[in-house]
C-alpha cells in the first residue's frame, strides 16, 4: 500500500465513522447523510434489535415528514462550527453558524479538549469591565495576528495532494469567515 492510498482509506474511515454505545462503527448508508445544524433526523442505538438479535442495531428515525426526491439528513454534532466542518470533515457550511465565530476564536476555547465547546454556543458575557476590555483586546489580537499573516501568504496549490485547490479554496474562505465573524463580534453589543 502506498503512502496516497493509506492517507485516503484513513480519511474515509475518519469522515464516515460513528461514536456509538458499541464503539467506533462504519455504517453503510448512514455514512452517506450530509451533516446540517436543523437536521430534525436522529440516529440513535439500541442494544437489541428485537427477539434473537443480540448483536445491537442503529436506527434512523425521520424527524418530520421527508418527501419524495428530499434529502435526509444528519447532525454530525450539535451546533457543529466551521472550523469542525472544515478541519474533520473536510466542506464548510452554508447555515446560520456559519457566520459564527469559529471554536478556536471563542473565549472558551480549550486546546487541549478543542470540540468541547458549549453547545449553547453563548457568546462571552461580562459586566466587568476589566473582563470586557480584556475580550475586545484578545479578539483585536486575533484580527492583527490574522491580517498580518494574510499580508504574507504565500498561497501555492499542492497538485499533487489537492489538484483542483479545493481545499485551499475552503481554507481560505473559512479565514474570511472567521476574520468578519470576529469583526462582527468586536462592534456587537454582547462584547
């Protein structure tokens, strides 16, 4: 086996794997379903299906009523942000988060344990001003930090790994994403 074809069956075996009560599981057909944040489907496991089946089982259960030719889809993760999509899964969304700050820009962010987030996705709250201030200076780093660094790129297209820059694409739009989110973040009135 080559170095290529290693590095593609442990990025499909990564982009399609579930976390169940069982273990880690490659499940035909679920593994098809796109992620989207509103998906009302759940999937859920049982440790029986039913008499003599003691194996376990997984069941896909429609959320509301899904017409002929819809998509069916699934929720990766509650509230998944873009830096998740993108750095695990390999797209960007197109929903209401994505214009959210990213994980790693949020004042909880936890680099040791990075998709810890709060589901609730509460953004920084404070009446201290100290606090406050503290928060606008951290994100106004991050901008600097993000600007000076865009000022320098030097963007060259991998052809052999990413022959039609489709990744490249994605990062680069994902860093104009997070640069407005934190922009954004910086003139609300929740900062």
């Amino acid at each position: 086996m080559t170095y290529d074809q290693l590095r593609y069956s442990m990025s499909l075996v990564k982009t399609r794997i579930f976390g169940t009560q069982f273990g880690q599981l490659m499940v035909p057909l679920i593994d098809l379903a796109n992620h989207h944040n509103n998906c009302k489907h759940t999937i859920t496991t049982h440790p029986t299906c039913g008499p003599g089946l003691e194996d376990g089982c997984i069941v896909w259960k429609a959320g509301s009523d899904v017409a002929a030719g819809e998509e069916v889809c699934n929720m990766y993760h509650e509230n998944m942000l873009q830096d998740r999509a993108v750095l695990q899964y390999g797209f960007l969304q197109d929903d209401h988060l994505s214009k959210e700050m990213s994980s790693i820009d949020r004042h909880d962010y936890d680099a040791l344990n990075p998709w810890s987030f709060s589901a609730s996705l509460e953004p920084f709250t404070s009446n201290n001003t100290s606090e406050v201030r503290a928060e606008a200076n951290r994100l106004r780093g991050l901008l600097m930090e993000m600007a000076a660094s865009d000022a320098s790129l030097q963007l060259s297209p991998d052809e052999h790994r990413d022959p039609d820059s489709v990744m490249l694409r994605s990062l680069m739009t994902w860093r104009q994403q997070r640069r407005a989110a934190i922009g954004k973040r910086l003139t609300s009135k929740l900062l």
